[in-house]
C-alpha cells in the first residue's frame, strides 16, 4: 500500500494507505484520516465514529488520487506511528 491523499466528490481530503482494486469498491484504505487547514495540516480520524481502520471507497465517491506533499507525508506518518 502507497500513501495516498485522495479528494473526495465532496470536497474532502483524506490521506491514507491505498490500495487500488480491481472490482467496486475500487479502493481499500487503510488509517484513513481526513486533511484541514494548511501547514500544520490538521489530521482527523475519517470516518467519524468508527474505530474501523480498514475503509473500502468506490469509484464513484472519487475524484482524484495523488501523491501527498512531503509535510503532510512526514505529518500522517507520525500520526500513525510510522
């Protein structure tokens, strides 16, 4: 799994360990968490009221995915523990 930021249809950002599927959900993500703000970014647990870290996206809830800055690659790492 590569670390992902990923903007959602609805605007939001999340930054996770991605794994693209070949089926729908076309997207396994692993410590999802969602990016506000701007540097320090601030990390929130996404989605909200779960302690789930394993999160399946399809297709369609996806706008794009791409590489994160390497502030918020370093900031998500440190959150997670890596």
């Amino acid at each position: 799994m590569i670390v992902t930021l990923i903007l959602l249809n609805s605007g939001e950002y999340l930054i996770g360990q991605a794994e693209q599927l070949e089926y729908e959900p076309s997207c396994h993500l692993r410590e999802p968490y969602q990016v506000m703000g701007m540097t320090p970014f601030k990390l929130t647990r996404w989605p909200k009221y779960t302690e789930e870290v394993d999160i399946l996206l399809y297709s369609t809830s996806i706008q794009t995915m791409c590489e994160p800055t390497e502030k918020l690659l370093t900031q998500y790492l440190t959150k997670v523990g890596k």
